[in-house]
C-alpha cells in the first residue's frame, strides 16, 4: 500500500518523495493551499475522508508520515 500511497504523492509534486522524511513545510514544498488540494487528492484516490482535525503538521509534515495517516483510514 504504502507504493500506491507515494505514487499518488509522487504525482501530486514529485518533490514530496524525494526525501520521504523531510519536513515538506520547512523545506516549502507545502503550504497551507497546497495541503486542501492534497487532501481532496488522496480522499479522491483512495475513497477515504480525512477528518480536518488530522490535517495537521505532524501528520502532514513528511511523506512518512502522510502514508503513514493514509494506511491508518484504510484499515
């Protein structure tokens, strides 16, 4: 899962994959724009509905992290 989790990130902004732990806000490759279209993109891509109270930096702050909240909904 987490393969199709990057893929979608990946084609989203390649930049969010190059480093899967790097922080995506220090590094500009989010902002708070960027994170509502993210969003809208992963609930779109694998049915799910991501509650605002986890758009957070801590779950949005690294693709690891990302992924990691993505798995969590679909199980």
């Amino acid at each position: 899962m987490k393969e199709k989790i990057l893929k979608v990130l990946e084609s989203f902004n390649e930049e969010i994959v190059e480093d899967t732990g790097r922080n995506l806000f220090d590094a500009e490759i989010l902002d708070s724009f960027g994170i509502v279209e993210l969003v809208i993109e992963l609930e779109d891509s694998f049915n799910i509905v991501i509650d605002v109270d986890l758009v957070t930096p801590e779950n949005f702050g690294t693709a690891d992290a990302i992924v990691q909240l993505v798995e969590s909904l679909m199980d």
